[in-house]
C-alpha cells in the first residue's frame, strides 16, 4: 500500500550481521515455528465456502501497520476479498504481513484440488492490494510474498505435515537455498536491529527474536515492481507469488475500473483466476495471483511434490527492504480463494509450472 515515510535508522542487510542464513538443520523448520499457532478464527460462513475460512497461525513482522486496528486483524483475510480496481486499492478489508518474514496461515472448509479442469488448470487465488503505476500493467506498485501450501496427510486437522513451496521464476530452482533471517529486538534506542519505532513492534514481542523467508531478488525492493521482460512486454515474468496482481472492483469484467455486472457475487467474480502469464487482467476475472497446485516442490531439493490438493495455506512477505517514502515492503492480504470449476473441461492449455 501507499505508505508513509519512515523515520528510523534500521540497519539494512549486509550491515552489522543482521542477515544470516539458517542452521544447516533448521531453515525449513524455522519457517514453520514462526507462524505459531493460534486460537482458530472462522469466518461466519456457509459450509464449502470458495474462501479461506479459518486462521491457522499469524506471526507479522515489524512493521509501521501492525499495530494499526485497521491492518492487524489476520480474520480480514478470511472470506472474499475487497477489490479497489488496478490503479487505486482498496484498504478496508486487508492484513499487513509487515516486514521480512512476517507470515500468515489460513485454512479452508474444504480441501483445494489439483483440478487440470480448472481455468487453465490453476487451483487457488492470493488477493492482494497491489495496483499498476499510472495504470501500467507493466509497472506496479508490489509487495511480494511467496506462497508455501500444505496437505493435512496425517488427517488432524492441523497444519502439522509438510510445506511445500509454489516455485516461480524468482526463486532458485532448490528454494531451501534462498532462505535468510532477520534478527529483530525492541530495544529502540539501540540501532544494532531494527525497529527504530516502538509502534512498529507487533502485538506480544518482546526482547530479541527471528524472522525467516525464502528471500526474492532486489527487483522486489520497490516498491515499483517492473516486468523483467520489459514495459512493451505483453508476456508477464513475474507468477507464483502473492500480492502482486491487483483485485478488480466486484463486477468489473473487464479490468476498465468500472462496474459492468453490479448483480455479480464475490463468490463467483473471486473465484475466476486470471492468467498468471499475461500481462494485464484477464476479462472476466476478478484479478488476484491464480496459481496451479502442480508448481509445488519440496524446499530441499525443488522436486515437484505431487501434490493431490492442500488444506493450509502460508503466505510470508520475502523481500528486506524500507523505502524511504513509502516505509517497509510488507504484503498485505485480503483473501484466498478456491478456483471455481465452470462446468466443463478447460479448453486453455494447462500452464506448464516447476519440474
């Protein structure tokens, strides 16, 4: 989102140590203790909701809006999501991930399928609050977080088994590789770790403590994100992450920033995937990062990991970045949708993923 300047003195990466990479043991399992779990939160909801319905864990990172009523309630990103249109987002129904790091782990009333059925065979939808700069698909205001899915194999209803991570291009082809942590404290008169500003500190930490994520490259620094492959490109680079494709105004068919279908419910506008691959917004989607179920591959050796659907769904802000107007990158959410299968087999070629 469009932010504020930020008036602090963190200590960037690379700058007295406060990068580092993880145990040679404990990267993965890092990552997962982070997102603790909390007392489920359920959206009020009929049964097979298309959205996430329940918060499994929420653990952000600091950040200038994680104390802020408006963007610290991980619930705002159950349910459908509130578009605002390409060029200006709307802000009334997000969370804030918050810095490096900081991560959010939702669940479902159903199980999510790997449906080759699915418009173009992609499965589920990340919203966001990103937007094209002057309404320049090319350029956008993005800030990046990955995507890790897990299957319920063991049956208990927690998110317990393995995270697999979706694997697009800005991440190496063994994922494990990537990850890095931040060390956070809130001891704000002392400029070794950030944060320099107490309301930046979340809810509940205290002391000195850790952040990990699968870290982007610098393109994600922002907070203008530019298509690698060029601003006349009609091919779109970037997929397989969240927070990067805008969330269309409900109804608008045609990604103009108006209304062409105001009788158009969430559950059917939200759950129609737009093409990862293309620049712009596919008509007739609701905008969002569409992903396929099949671009998940194990961490430690970027295998495919053959994955039958998942039940839990880990979203975590993976770029180290503050910028000078517009203050920490940190993704914000607001929502995550099951693909709707619309009667009959896609007729679009499956998207091709890792693997």
């Amino acid at each position: 989102m469009h932010k504020p300047t930020w008036q602090s003195g963190r200590v960037e990466p690379g700058s007295g140590g406060q990068r580092s990479t993880p145990p040679s043991l404990g990267g993965v399992r890092l990552v997962r203790a982070l997102c603790v779990p909390l007392a489920t939160l359920a959206a009020p909801a009929l049964a097979q909701s298309p959205f996430a319905t329940r918060v499994i864990a929420f653990n952000p990172a600091p950040g200038q809006f994680v104390q802020h009523p408006q963007f610290n309630d991980a619930a705002s990103a159950l349910g459908a999501p509130i578009g605002g249109g390409t060029i200006a987002p709307d802000l009334t129904k997000l969370v804030s991930l918050g810095g490096f790091g900081g991560c959010l782990t939702l669940g479902f009333d159903h199980r999510i399928l790997d449906d080759p059925r699915n418009p173009m065979g992609l499965d589920a939808i990340v919203y966001g609050n990103a937007s094209f700069v002057n309404g320049h698909p090319n350029r956008r205001f993005a800030e990046a977080a990955t995507i890790e899915i897990s299957l319920d194999a063991n049956g208990n209803g927690l998110a317990d088994d393995a995270w697999l991570v979706v694997r697009g291009p800005q991440l190496p082809l063994v994922p494990q590789a990537s990850i890095a942590g931040v060390t956070w404290d809130d001891n704000i008169p002392d400029p070794t770790f950030a944060p320099a500003e107490p309301s930046w500190i979340p809810q509940g930490r205290t002391g000195q403590w850790q952040t990990w994520a699968y870290a982007l490259p610098a393109l994600f620094a922002g907070p203008v994100v530019v298509n690698p492959l060029g601003l006349g490109s009609s091919t779109e680079a970037v997929w397989g992450l969240a927070d990067h494709t805008p969330t269309l105004l409900l109804g608008d068919l045609d990604g103009d920033n108006m209304v062409d279908d105001p009788g158009t419910s969430p559950a059917w506008f939200y759950t129609i995937p737009d093409d990862p691959f293309a620049v712009g917004i596919t008509p007739g989607s609701g905008g969002g990062d569409a992903f396929d179920i099949a671009w998940a591959v194990d961490p430690a050796t970027g295998l495919p990991a053959n994955l039958p659907g998942f039940d839990f769904i880990r979203l975590t802000t993976a770029i180290d970045s503050v910028h000078a107007t517009f203050g920490e990158i940190s993704a914000e959410i607001g929502g995550v949708a099951d693909v709707r299968f619309l009667g009959k087999r896609a007729t679009t070629t499956r998207i091709v993923g890792p693997g």
